[in-house]
C-alpha cells in the first residue's frame, strides 16, 4: 500500500467516524462504509482529492455493468455524494464531483397488495408461534424491518397496544392490533426482556465423529453471558478406548459439562434476511412470493380501502413526508371503484 491508499484509507476512517458522530442509522452506516471500500478499490492509487465526475460516472458504470441494481447503483451515488461532502466540509477538496452527476429516475415499485383473503390463508400457513407471532405483527402494525429487528419486549406496552420504536425518522410509537398482542403473548411465554424477535438456532449438539487413525473427535462452541462466541474447544479420545458411539457422546458430555454451550435467548435480533427468509417460505406454503414489505404496504392500502384518512396513515407507517404515503393513493383500485360509483351521476 502505498502513500496515497494509506492517504485513501485514513480519510475513509475518518468519515466512518464522522457518521457516526451524525447519528446515522447502523444500517446506513454499513452501506456507506462498503460503498466507499468499494471506490476507493476502483481509484486505486489515485487520491480522492483528485477526484472528479468522470470518474464518478466512471465507476456508477462499472456498478451498473457488473449487474448490480438500478436502486444499489443509486445507493452508491448517495454514498460518494455524503463522502466528498464530508471532505468539503472539511476543505479538502472545493467542489462535490458527485452531486454534478444525475442518474435517470427509478420507475418506483409498487407490491401487490394482499386480499384479505390472502392474509387468512398466510396465517393458517405459519407453523409456530414464532411465525403467527411475526405475520400478526407485521401486518398488525405496518412497522418497517428494521423497526421488527431492533424492537426489545420491555418497549412494549400490552395494555395499551403500542411500542416505542427507534428507527430511521427517530423515535416513534408504534400501534398494533388485538390478534397481534395475543400471537406476541403466545410466542414470548415468561419472557420478559431482549428483543422480540430473537434468532431460533437449534440447541448446540455434543456430535463426535471418528478420524482415520480411528480416535473419536468433537468440537464445540462457548458463549459469554452476551451471547457472543468467545471459543471453540476440541478434545479427543483415543482409539485404546474402544468406546461406542453413545459412549463417546456421554463422554464428551461429560467434558463439556461445565462450559456454556447455550447462546442466551433475546440476546441477538432476528436479522433482516432471516425475517425475509421466514415470510417468503410461509408465501411458498401458499403459492404466493411475497417479503416483510408486503404486509406494510397492504396494511396501508387496507386502511385505505375502509375509509382511514391519509394524514393518519402517514403518522402509523411513520412517514416523514406525506409525498411517501401518497402512493398509496393510486393503487387503493377498492376506493376509486367506490368513489366512481358513488359519485358519477349517471347510474
């Protein structure tokens, strides 16, 4: 590496550190941060004050070549534009070479909206109270994925139906309905604090296997009180032994008695591609490809559809703007069949 990558590198640290500073969201973080990795591979040795739109454009290509997205595309251009802004508040560099560079505008995605219909068929299909628990809610709720990931069961209020939600417009209530607390209640059981939706790994197994010279061989992890793996510990038992296969599970049963072989429950989130994972194979069981975000946009549309107006779906989806919940607007197809017929004179 040389004096410029090293250069690169320390003002990349900096800026990690500066968003962090800013308050930006940890998920936002993330993505900023490997955006930046990325050009920085892509200039190479040439600094990033000598950076201009060429070789932004430049790169946005490459992006766009190596098949990555329209959205990802868009989301690198974000990422460069708060980066150079950064170095030009810092007087580093006099002008933002990315934000002189415009992309076509993305022709928005909008979900099919779920019957509800559908929805009865989506629930009759979960298969635990894990599952029930997560469909109620998010179509209960309308909240965000990452609202679900980071929400703790001591920031629930039962009684009143609602919890205190930190997510990316801040912090926020979130209201949920009745069948929505019950499933949660089912799901939860005594527990009574971490987040709500934990990760569901299968107890660790004590699973010896036999190696060429004919020994028994087992490995398994430790955790700390934080759920955090801290070590993974070997052992062995000879081939003079001559143990059986349940002999050598009691065996190292016996070995790792003392070590904590349990990661704590409610200690780490469910993640985002696992709450994806768990909607799309519950959509399979009943023939439709759906994600978390179909169940927020139908409970807007829903809403919609039975006369809620648009200023209060605005404060339950937790829109900044009302530009964002006007979408809905334009696929309610049951409200503008009922105005239409309604309010055209002619019968």
């Amino acid at each position: 590496m040389n004096s410029t990558q090293s250069f690169n590198l320390e003002l990349s640290k900096r800026y990690q550190r500066w968003l962090v500073a800013q308050h930006y969201a940890a998920q936002t973080q993330y993505h900023y941060k490997r955006a930046i990795s990325r050009f920085l591979s892509f200039a190479k040795t040439k600094s990033v004050l000598r950076i201009n739109h060429f070789d932004v454009q430049e790169y946005l290509a490459l992006c766009a070549a190596s098949g990555q997205s329209p959205k990802a595309v868009r989301g690198a251009l974000y990422a460069l534009r708060v980066f150079f802004d950064f170095l030009n508040l810092g007087g580093l560099v006099k002008w933002v070479p990315p934000r002189t560079v415009k992309l076509r505008p993305i022709k928005r995605h909008i979900p099919r909206v779920l019957s509800y219909a559908e929805i009865r068929r989506l629930l009759r299909a979960t298969k635990t109270h894990h599952e029930r628990a997560l469909l109620e809610f998010l179509y209960g709720s309308g909240c965000r994925t990452s609202e679900l990931r980071n929400l703790r069961v001591q920031d629930i209020d039962f009684e009143k139906r609602r919890a205190l939600i930190r997510g990316k417009t801040g912090e926020r209530l979130l209201l949920f309905t009745p069948t929505a607390a019950r499933s949660l209640k089912r799901y939860l059981g005594h527990r009574s604090v971490g987040y709500l939706f934990v990760e569901q790994r299968p107890p660790q197994r004590i699973l010896p296997q036999r190696t060429h010279y004919g020994q028994w061989r087992c490995t398994w992890k430790l955790y700390d009180d934080k759920g955090n793996h801290t070590l993974t510990k070997c052992s062995f038992i000879g081939k003079k032994e001559n143990l059986s296969y349940r002999q050598a599970v009691e065996r190292f049963c016996e070995l790792a008695k003392n070590d904590q072989l349990l990661r704590p429950v409610g200690l780490r989130p469910l993640s985002d591609s696992a709450i994806q994972i768990v909607v799309h194979k519950i959509g399979l069981r009943v023939g439709l490809k759906i994600n978390p975000y179909s169940f927020r946009h139908t409970f807007a549309t829903h809403l919609l559809d039975n006369g809620a107006d648009v200023k209060i779906i605005q404060e339950l989806l937790g829109h900044a703007s009302i530009r964002s919940t006007q979408v809905y607007l334009h696929v309610s197809k049951k409200q503008v069949q009922q105005v239409f017929e309604k309010c055209h004179p002619r019968k």
